[in-house]
C-alpha cells in the first residue's frame, strides 16, 4: 500500500513540474483577440510607401506558404501606389514649358551671341 502511495505522490510530482513547465515555455493560455474578418497583422502606410516599409512587411505563414490575403493586399496597395506616383510624374512633366529639358533650348537665336555677357 506504501509502494502504491509513494507512486501517486511522485507521479503528482511530475504531472506539476511538466504542468509549470509547459505554463512557462507557452504562457498560460492567454490569446490575443481575434481579428476582425478580413483584416490581417501586416502592415503598410496609408501613403507615401517606401522601400523600408516594402522590405518590413512579414507575411503570415500557413500551411503551403505565405497567407495569400495578405499577399495579395500588399501588391494591391504597391500597384495602386505605383499608378499615383506614375500618374503624378506625368502631370508634371505635362505642367514642364516644351523644350525647357532639352540641351541648348536656352541660346540665343544668333550665332556665337552670347547674351549673359556684358560690358563689351
């Protein structure tokens, strides 16, 4: 009957530590909040994307990869970026005077005139 005891004491012994042990390595069975439907923890700004905040973005993975919501969000918003930036430069250089880029558009009319200098 002392045998049988001292097997029940030490076994409660174990099923402790492993019990305390497992709390400590995988906390004590809090869980963050649920997601709302369709959101996701990956991140970007509202505008102005960068290339650091391109080379933060972490992805969730799941079974065969990355979470593809996710994936698809991000390129989604990088194209729609895209577009605005493209978008913008060609409104500027249609804002650009015609011929302003280009080499000699600033001389004069006449051969070898050269109209910033004075005094001669």
């Amino acid at each position: 009957m002392t045998t049988a005891l001292i097997y029940l004491v030490v076994m409660l012994l174990v099923a402790a530590v492993v019990f305390l042990l497992a709390a400590v390595v995988f906390g004590r069975g809090e869980e963050l909040a649920p997601l709302p439907p369709g959101s996701s923890p990956t991140r970007l700004p509202a505008e102005d994307i960068t290339g650091e905040d391109v080379r933060q973005v972490h992805y969730q993975l799941v079974l065969r990869g990355y979470k593809m919501s996710e994936v698809d969000w991000v390129m989604r918003r990088l194209g729609a970026e895209l577009d605005g930036l493209r978008a913008r430069v060609a409104e500027l250089e249609a804002r650009e005077p015609h011929g302003a880029g280009e080499p000699g558009a600033h001389q004069s009319s006449e051969a070898g005139a050269q109209p910033w200098v004075t005094g001669e």
